[in-house]
C-alpha cells in the first residue's frame, strides 16, 4: 500500500495510474482528514451496465402487464425479501 499527498498524486497521476492498474492499492491524503483509494472501475463495477439495462427493461415490461407485487405492511414486505 502506497500512501501519497494529493499534491503527489496530481504531478503524477500516470504513474499512479498504472501502479493501480498493476494492482497497487494506493491511497491519496488531502489535508489531515481526507483519504481517497484509487481503484480501478470494471464493467460489473457499474450499475447501468448492459445487464441491468436488460433486467430493468423485464421489470419494467412485467409491470406493465400487471405481474407485480403488492407490498403494503411490514410483514409483505419481510415474504418479499424472504426476511
């Protein structure tokens, strides 16, 4: 773990950068309170990725045909979630 200045990290993002890439875990201080961990972003890393795209699109679609769940009290909403 390599922990750098943000000042640092500004004059030499590329080569902090491709450490990360190489899986480097590097952290970046701003000020006495502030940290940030750079880590790379992958596509299951983000959320509207074209499978939750697709899965949006079904919900969508099987709500409009009116194949949905009525939750209305805490306990509805416990079977849901199988809670």
């Amino acid at each position: 773990m390599l922990i750098i200045s943000s000042r640092e990290f500004r004059q030499n993002q590329r080569l902090y950068f491709e450490k990360v890439d190489e899986g480097e875990q590097i952290i970046v201080q701003r000020g006495k309170n502030k940290s940030y961990v750079l880590t790379p972003v992958s596509d299951k890393d983000l959320y509207f990725n074209a499978t939750m795209v697709k899965r949006i699109k079904k919900s969508l679609k099987q709500a409009e045909d009116g194949n949905v769940k009525r939750v209305s009290n805490q306990k509805d909403l416990s079977d849901l979630l199988d809670l």
